[in-house]
C-alpha cells in the first residue's frame, strides 16, 4: 500500500480543501494570504464557501504556498454560472434580497432560486472619494446562486 498523497483523499469543495491545506501546513488565513500575494478577504470567502472559482495566476499562487498542483484547486472549483433563462429573473430578486440584507444582515435570509439558507457577508469598502461603500457577497449553501456587489 502506498502513502502517497492519494492514500488520503482531499476534502470534496473548495471550501474544504483550502481549509484543510491551510491549517495541514500550519497557517493562518492572513499567512496564506500574505504568500500567496492575495488579500485576506479572498482566502475568508474562499473558505466560507463564497468565491468558488479562481483566476489561473491566483490559483497557481494559492497551490504554490499550498504545496500542491493547481489542478488538485483547479478539480473542485465550480466555474462562474453561464446565463441562463432564468437569470434575469434571479437578478431581480437578487436586488430586493440585497435591500432584505441591509436591512436585517443578521436575519435569516434563503436563496431565492432554490429556498436552501444563504450564506452571508456584509462588509465595508471605500469609494476612490473614501467614502464608506456596503458590499454584499452571498451564495446558496444548496445550489449554484451567487450574489456579489463587486
């Protein structure tokens, strides 16, 4: 029987996967962030199940640091969702579930595509002016529906 790395299968999500990577090598989520030249925020969204696909040089950075082949990110990444008939559709309820958000961020919020609890992250940026701008990301624990303010 070999030990090699597939006598331990890496977790089945993104999520899982750079999570488990992280902390095998014993880093945090800034030290990951710090190598791999990316900002903090990327590696917290990545791990909370939010940003799900990754630009080729950001993943190359990320495998680097992480000691393993892109391919083994790139293998359970999810690629942005194509346009389909029902966007548009999505795209306005998107708008009031993001008036629904700021209003109460802490309530319970569900996706409208598929009704399964969203995942939620509201946070402060500053315009080129600096003036304080709210962002939203937010994607389905259940499906592929995503929304994001950048």
């Amino acid at each position: 029987m070999s030990r090699g790395p597939s006598s331990s299968p890496l977790p089945p999500t993104l999520a899982e996967r750079i999570r488990f990577l992280r902390e095998k090598r014993y880093m945090t989520p800034a030290l990951l962030a710090q190598k791999a030249q990316v900002p903090v925020s990327m590696v917290e969204d990545l791990e909370a199940g939010i940003e799900r696909f990754l630009a080729p040089a950001v993943r190359q950075r990320i495998a680097r640091v992480l000691q393993v082949r892109p391919s083994q990110i790139e293998e359970v990444e999810k690629p942005p969702e194509a346009e389909s008939v029902e966007t548009p559709m999505l795209q306005r309820k998107g708008l009031n579930l993001r008036d629904e958000i700021l209003q109460d961020p802490d309530a319970p919020h569900l996706c409208p595509s598929c009704g399964a609890p969203l995942a939620i992250r509201v946070f402060e940026r500053r315009d080129l002016q600096d003036r304080p701008l709210l962002v939203i990301k937010c994607n389905c624990t259940r499906c592929l529906f995503r929304m994001t303010d950048d």
